[in-house]
C-alpha cells in the first residue's frame, strides 16, 4: 500500500506519519508512506527526524500547487491525507493570497491528479472553524458552514471542492473537520506553545480580548486516530467531525499553562482582540462515534502536562523556530 501524506513535515502531519511508521495503525503496518510538503515556515524536517531512517518513508519537496508533479506523486498511490495548508488564523488577517492560492488551489490540484491517477481513497483534512461560530450547542456535520476569516473561509472553499469531486465525478473522498489540537511539534506561533515557550523565556503572554473565547480541545494523537478510523471505514462522500471534549475559555487555558510552567497572572497581556474572532467552537461527535467507535483516549490535564513537559525537553527544537519568526533575539 502506498499512502500520500501532503503537509506531513507540519504539526499533525508529521504526527501522523511518526505514528504510521511506528505501527500505531494495523492497516497501515506495512504501507510505505510518501511525504510531500513544500517545507513553508510551518514544515520542519525535524519533525519527521524519529522516523527519517525508515525504509518505508519517502520525502518529496514540492508544492501541492505543481500539477505535474502532484500527478507524478500520486500515480500508483493507493490513498492519499490531505494536511497541506497554510493554516494560521492570524497570519490570514494580514494577508489572506497565500490561503487561496494553497488551501484553494493546491487542494483542487491534489484532487484533480488523483481523480486522473484513480486513487482508492482520499482524506481531505478540514477544520470545524469552517463552521463559524456558535453560542450554544454543538454543530452536527450537515450545519452550514459560515467561515468568519480568511483562513476559515480558504478552508471551506477547499472543503466543499472536496464535496464536489465525490459528487461530480465520484472520486472516494471523505473530510474531517476537527476541534483544536495541541500536543509536541506545534509551531511555536499556535496559543499552547506560544504561551509555553513564551513563559519559559520569562516574556509575557498575549491573552486575546476578554479571554472568554472558547475552543474544545483535541489532543494531536487522538486526532489522527480519528483520521485513520475515517481513512479505514468512513463512507465515501461523508464528512466526519472530530473533537476532543475538552471545552476552555482561553482564560482557562491560560491559567492552566501559568499553572503548569510555575508563573503568575502578572505574565499576562491583555491585548486587544483578534478581528472577526470566533466566540465559540463546538463539534458534535455523534457521527464518528457511532459509525466508526472513535473516542478521545488522551484525557487533557494528562496531554496537557506531557505537552508542557515536551516544550520544556526540547528547546533545540523551538529556539531556532522563535529566533527565525522574530519572537527572540
Ligand atoms: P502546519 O501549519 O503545522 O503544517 C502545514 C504543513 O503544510 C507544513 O509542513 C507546510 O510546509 C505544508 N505546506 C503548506 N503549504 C504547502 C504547499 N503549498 N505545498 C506543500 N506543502 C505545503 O499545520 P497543522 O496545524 O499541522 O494543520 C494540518 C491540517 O489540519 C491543515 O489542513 C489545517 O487546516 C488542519 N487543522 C489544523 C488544526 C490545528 O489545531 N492545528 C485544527 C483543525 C484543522
């Protein structure tokens, strides 16, 4: 079996592919696992360094926008999971070009070639963002979607063009949208190792608005089980959410992570809020639950502290990422 991950040398990409090769997934225990990303400020070879030296790992620089190349990379591939994507809210509110050109563009063009190279199955990686925001209540997957940022609205753009490919031309694709994540390798740009590599170099922490924005949680392991569950037995055509239960105003979590580094609320910035800044998310996991029996394993007090702990063991990781993105000197 031959399994395309785009955006594998990211966050969860990379998750994914440490865990495929590492035999975390029965199914894929023999699969030989090609990574194409185009290493943007996101990819990180190091992320895939615990797996580089297996013979069932294939590394392929480029840009899921090349048609050629994509066409080349997916010709004898029997799935492909889709990560690639520029996939920071804020960095979309300062300009939203590069979200259409790769969330938009390059998802179309992976489709496009594995409709022409006749690819088994296909996992579009989307987000519940796409949703838009809600007070009360959780969203089932037939909520429609109301994106509220650039990078949200890229994301269903994408979303709904992998819809279109399985009912225009039937092309076995399946999306998950997901709650958000956290855990080791998470660019220190996203709010759990900002706060965590910020409190750790003695700098303060930026809390947007009121603090009362609340996200649900989702541990980066149980997410891409929940992605390999969809990618063994979803139904072609359906869409899957995925959530971690953990629901937090992002006060919450920010005393928990002063908690956990040993510092106080005088380490907190109050700065002013994200624009279009989603109030809540909230995903409805009855559908993957019942169909395919995912639950989240990582209970996130635990995920949480082995996060904080792994930020801590591994500076050489995140220092030269800080220092490149202008976060330290
Ligand atoms: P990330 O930013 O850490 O990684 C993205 C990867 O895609 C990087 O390795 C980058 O080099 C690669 N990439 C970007 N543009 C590319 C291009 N044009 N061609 C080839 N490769 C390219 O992202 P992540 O947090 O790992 O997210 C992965 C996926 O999950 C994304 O599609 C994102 O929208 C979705 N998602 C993420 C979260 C979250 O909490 N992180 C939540 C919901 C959904």
């Amino acid at each position: 079996m031959r399994v395309v991950v785009t955006g594998g040398a990211g966050f969860i990409g990379s998750h994914y592919v440490r865990q495929a090769l590492t035999g975390a997934y029965d199914s894929l225990a023999d699969a030989q696992i090609v990574v194409l990303d185009s290493l943007t400020y996101a990819g990180n070879e190091q992320n895939l360094a615990p797996v580089k030296d297996s013979p069932r790992l294939e590394f392929v620089r480029g840009d899921i926008r090349d048609v050629e190349l994509v066409r080349e990379v997916l010709r004898g591939a029997d799935a492909v999971v889709h990560f690639a994507a520029e996939s920071h809210v804020d960095r979309s509110i300062v300009g939203a070009a590069e979200f259409v050109s790769t969330n938009v563009l390059g998802t179309q063009t992976l489709l496009q070639a594995a409709l022409e190279t006749e690819v088994g199955r296909f996992v579009h990686v989307s987000t519940d963002e796409v949703y838009g925001s809600i007070e009360h209540g959780s969203w089932p997957e037939d909520h429609p979607l109301e994106p509220n940022s650039p990078y949200s609205a890229s994301k269903a753009s994408s979303d709904l063009l992998a819809r279109a490919y399985f009912r225009t031309h039937g092309l076995p694709v399946c999306i998950t949208r997901c709650s958000n994540n956290y855990g080791p390798y998470q660019y220190p740009e996203k709010v759990i190792p900002l706060f965590v590599t910020n409190l750790l170099n003695g700098k303060r922490v930026p809390l947007y608005g009121d603090g009362g924005n609340v996200r649900d949680w989702l541990h980066v392991d149980d997410h891409c089980r929940g992605i390999q569950l969809v990618l063994d037995r979803g139904r072609p055509g359906e869409i899957y959410n995925i959530g971690g239960g953990t629901e937090l105003t992002n006060k919450e979590l920010t005393g928990l992570l002063l908690e956990a580094v040993g510092a106080d609320w005088d380490m907190v910035e109050y700065v002013p809020d994200r624009k279009g800044h989603d109030r809540r998310y909230s995903v409805d996991i009855t559908k993957i639950s019942t169909e395919l029996g995912y639950r989240p394993a990582v209970p996130f007090t635990e995920g949480l502290a082995d996060t904080v702990r792994w930020y801590k063991d591994n500076r050489s990781w995140w220092e030269p990422l800080r220092k490149r993105a202008g976060l330290d000197e």
